[in-house]
C-alpha cells in the first residue's frame, strides 16, 4: 500500500547555536526536549496525484483537549454549534461562503467535519475535534479572519457542557506528534477507494425506474468525477462510526430522504478530503480514504 505519513523530530530555530554554548560552559544538553514535530510523507510512485474534489482548499483543525463525550451519529447538531459560534463571532455582513445562505449546491464554502477516532482495530468514535475547509479561492483577507476567528475559539459551549479547543494550522510545525485522526494525510489521500465515516443523505429521493440520476447528483454537487462503483450500506465499513439509522438528522433532513453508508471506487487517485451530499458541510457524508492493496 502507500507509505504511512510521518513526523519528524527536528531542531528548534537557533538550537545549534544553544548546543555550542552550553558545551563551551560545560553544561550539559537537556535530550528531548526542544523539538518540533514537522510533517513528512515520502512519496508513493504507485499512487498518482489524483483530481482535487471540487476546488482546492484550504485546512484548519481544531483538536478537542477536554470536554464531555460526543459520538459519530452526532456529528450534524455538533458541526452545527462550531458554526453557531463562528457566526457570532464574525462581524456583519457574513460572506456567503461562511454563511451558506443563498448558496448554490455547487457553490463552494466552509465546511466544518467533526472528528471521530475511527479506522483501526481499537477505534471507538471517540470525538478528537473538527476539520474546517474552505475555498483558497476567496479572499485572503476573508481567510485570515477565519483563521484568527477560530483560533480565539478557545471553548465551544455544548448542551451537555463545553469543549476545550485549540486551533492547529497544517501548514505550521508542530510542539508534539498529532494523533492520526488530525492530520492531512488522514483526510487527503489520494486513493480510489473511499468510504464513509458518517452517513451521506441524499439530494432527492431516487425514482423507481431511474434511482442512477440521485446517485449520478451526488457526485455532481460534490465536484467529483462518477466512480467506477458506489456502493450503498447501512452499516459503516470503518470501525468506530455508526450505523446510518443511528444518525442524529435535522427535522428538514428526515425521511423520505435517505442516510446511507457509501463506498466508493473511482478510475484514479482522488484527493480529499471529500464530503457527499446534503449536509455535507456541517458533518455528513465525510469519507475517509480506505487502504491499498497490492
């Protein structure tokens, strides 16, 4: 398969120049302790730089320190209360792309995906924070305000308590190895298979003698290519996600719209992250890209 995404240990600025110091005064180097954790992935040549989804982006985690217990089917009413609390903090007028009001569904704009421990053998869907996303095609100034908005966003008030948050920039070092689950390569691929770690709901209601145009829709709003198979199930293939009919919904998202599981095959490499479907830009139809084998 593909090579797993590392980081590595490197020198803090100016520590060659402590080093030297310390050791002409005798005194020794204290191991370990003044690193930064810097990103670094070497690269596949069987995996090809795939179709970007959509637009390119731009990314911003925000990691969960403390706080009570959130699980995967309630990722809609927990995206939904980090976007409460950018838009009120963000001085009027809001821009469409924040907003998402009066949005096309191809409209790109900020999507916010909580996070869930899931994917490996011991995975239980614990909830390790958010992704944010946006078009790098607004704006800069837009994007700094962002940035700073969600970095001052330091407790995030829930029903039943509030989290803790800290705002961490990919493109920035890092003082301690990130968990797996919030870290680009988790999110990004490429790959050709993907599936879900929340459910996707569908645009519209298939029709009996032509369910291939809701599918071939989805696809479409999301700005990516049709795959080469889709594969809907109501339980998820990732452990620690939830089963489809487990998900909390929004009362104008209920039945007769359908919340299904997917997995995904396209002909090439896609890149992520990728989200499909209505509400998928507060928590719903985020995919994770599944392993290579050869």
């Amino acid at each position: 398969g593909s090579w797993a995404p590392l980081h590595l240990a490197c020198p803090l600025p100016d520590r060659l120049r402590e080093l030297d110091t310390l050791f002409l005064r005798g005194i020794p180097s204290r191991e370990g302790t003044a690193v930064q954790w810097v990103p670094y992935r070497q690269a596949d040549s069987s995996v090809l730089p795939g179709p970007t989804a959509s637009h390119p982006v731009a990314l911003l985690f925000l990691e969960r320190l403390e706080g009570p217990a959130w699980d995967p089917a309630q990722a809609y009413p927990l995206a939904h209360q980090l976007r409460r609390a950018i838009l009120r903090r963000w001085p009027d007028p809001v821009p469409v792309w924040i907003l998402g009001h009066g949005a096309g569904p191809d409209t790109p704009r900020l999507a916010i995906h909580p996070l869930f421990d899931v994917g490996h053998d011991h995975a239980d869907g614990h909830a390790l924070g958010f992704l944010l996303t946006w078009p790098r095609s607004v704006p800069q100034a837009e994007q700094h305000q962002l940035r700073q908005v969600v970095r001052a966003l330091t407790r995030l008030t829930l029903p039943n308590g509030s989290w803790i948050l800290r705002a961490r920039d990919p493109r920035e070092p890092v003082p301690a190895r990130p968990r797996w689950g919030l870290t680009p390569e988790r999110w990004s691929g490429p790959s050709r298979r993907w599936t879900t770690v929340t459910p996707a709901l569908l645009d519209a209601v298939p029709k009996p003698r032509q369910p291939e145009a809701a599918w071939r829709r989805l696809f479409r709003h999301a700005g990516l290519p049709e795959p080469l198979l889709a594969v809907a199930h109501p339980l998820p293939r990732l452990p620690g996600a939830v089963p489809a009919r487990q998900t909390r919904l929004p009362t104008h998202y209920r039945p007769p719209l359908i919340a299904t599981h997917l997995t995904l095959e396209f002909a090439e490499p896609v890149s992520g992250p990728l989200a499909v479907g209505r509400g998928r830009f507060l928590g719903l139809g985020l995919l994770a890209p599944c392993p290579t084998t050869r």
